[in-house]
C-alpha cells in the first residue's frame, strides 16, 4: 500500500481527490474528455490488469465541477482470476488517497419485470451472492472496524439526490437491490426466479465487494446501475456481453449528465 500510495502521488502532485468513481462495462466514455492525469492500472505498483472488453484499465484523476475526482475507468472482477482482496484493493487506496464519497456504477441484467434495457436504477441495498466477502482477513484498523454495520451501504441522502437529479433532467428512473454472483456464466432462468423471490431487482458480476468495502472504510456510497439487458427467462432472447456494452452505449449520455448533476450537487 505505501509503495502505492507513493507512485501515485508522484504522478498527481498535490491533488487530493473527493469523490471517487467506479465506471461499469460500456460506461467509461464519462472520463474520455476530461483533462487530468491518467495513470494505467499495469503502471501501478499493486494493481492488477482488468482484461474486460469495455473496460479501459486506468486511473483518471481531473477535476470534475469544480470536485477533485479519481476515476477508475473500468474495474477488474471477481471472474477474472483475482482474488478477492485484489479486487477490492483500489477502493482501499481511494480512501487513503482521501475519497470521502465513492459513486459506483455497473451494468447490470433485470431481474424486476418492469425494468427494461436502458434504464438507470438507483441501488437501494445489495445481496451478495458472491460466495466470497473481502474483508476476510487480517484486519487493517487504519482502514475500518473488524465487524462493521451494513444496515445503510448506500446512502439514502446520495439516493434521494440522485432520482431528484433524474427528475430534474427527465431521465426515467428506478430504485431497487442489486444481487450479485460471481460469474463469468450469466445465471440460469432458475436462479433468476430464485433471485426475483429473494427480492432482488437486478443483477451483476460486481459492485457488492467494493461497495461493502467502501462503507466499512466510512465512505459514502452511491450506487446506479444500467440496465442492459433483461436477465435469463425475462425474455426468450439469448444473452451477450456485446449486447450489454452495447446498450450501456445508447445511455451513456444520460448517465453522463446524471453523474455530473449530482457531482455538482454534492
């Protein structure tokens, strides 16, 4: 972590970022155009390599209105080979860097039947189906509490603004839990009827270990997921990670506002 921490404060001087952002598959066009500096994750010393198409591999650090951010454009996961404390790691280093709030995104399948392909759905809780919790360990107390509280992961003030915002600019919008399993498979149509009966409302292959590691190192957290695809047994269509990247595409646009909405707003 010290030789990380250090590597990177080379390359950013005297920035000190805010606001941290983990932008999902197809969603990472929303650092392109921002002018900062951009460090590869292969650079740094402790990252690893995300070898996901539609994610960039990288760390933008700019100033996104008026908030000093860090960005990471594009994640790696769980289904890539990593262990889970590797996944988790660039939170970790976020907040050692000094994000206070962490704004994660994600595409994600419908479990709900009334969601449809393009729609962005503020995360209300999660269920982690992962099979893994990355805080098994030794326990870093600079970090956070060895047994910390999970009533309230995502935040209800950053929730309630964020579908204020999505009013505001006309952007539809739901609200719902996010279940996520450790893939690369998409799940079967019985697993999605068993996670419509548990009560989720959408589903991915991220999110839940940076989001639960984020809350237990006292950040704030927002969650939004894109909706890119309806999930097994919704719809008789086959599914596709081309179909996901996509759709996330089409919306990038409206994410694009949302996201700098509610930055200004913070």
């Amino acid at each position: 972590m010290k030789e990380t921490i250090e590597y990177i404060k080379k390359q950013i001087k005297d920035f000190t970022p805010e606001i941290g952002i983990i932008l999902g598959s197809g969603l990472g066009d929303f650092a392109d155009n921002l002018e900062g500096v951009r460090i590869k994750y292969s650079d740094i010393p402790g990252f690893e390599t995300s070898t996901v198409a539609g994610h960039k591999g990288q760390l933008v650090f700019a100033q996104v209105q008026g908030k000093n951010a860090v960005i990471m454009q594009g994640r790696y996961h769980f289904y890539e080979g990593y262990h889970i404390s590797r996944i988790v790691y660039p939170v970790k280093v976020m907040k050692k860097l000094g994000v206070k709030t962490l704004i994660i995104t994600n595409a994600a399948g419908s479990v709900n039947k009334s969601y449809k392909a393009g729609d962005l759905m503020i995360i209300t809780d999660h269920i982690n189906l992962m099979g893994v919790n990355p805080l098994i360990g030794e326990n870093d107390a600079t970090l956070g509490d060895r047994f910390p509280d999970m009533t309230e992961i995502y935040r209800h003030a950053l929730q309630n603004l964020a579908q204020k915002k999505c009013k505001e600019l006309g952007i539809p919008v739901q609200k719902g839990v996010y279940a996520a399993m450790s893939g690369p498979s998409y799940e079967t149509p019985a697993e999605i009827n068993m996670l419509r009966i548990m009560g989720a409302d959408a589903v991915g292959m991220s999110t839940v270990p940076e989001a639960l590691v984020a809350n237990y190192c006292a950040m704030e957290v927002l969650g939004i997921s894109c909706i890119t695809n309806s999930a097994a047994g919704v719809h008789p269509t086959r599914l596709s990670h081309a179909e996901v990247v996509e759709t996330a595409a089409k919306v990038k646009e409206s994410f694009k506002k949302l996201l700098v909405s509610v930055i200004k707003a913070l």
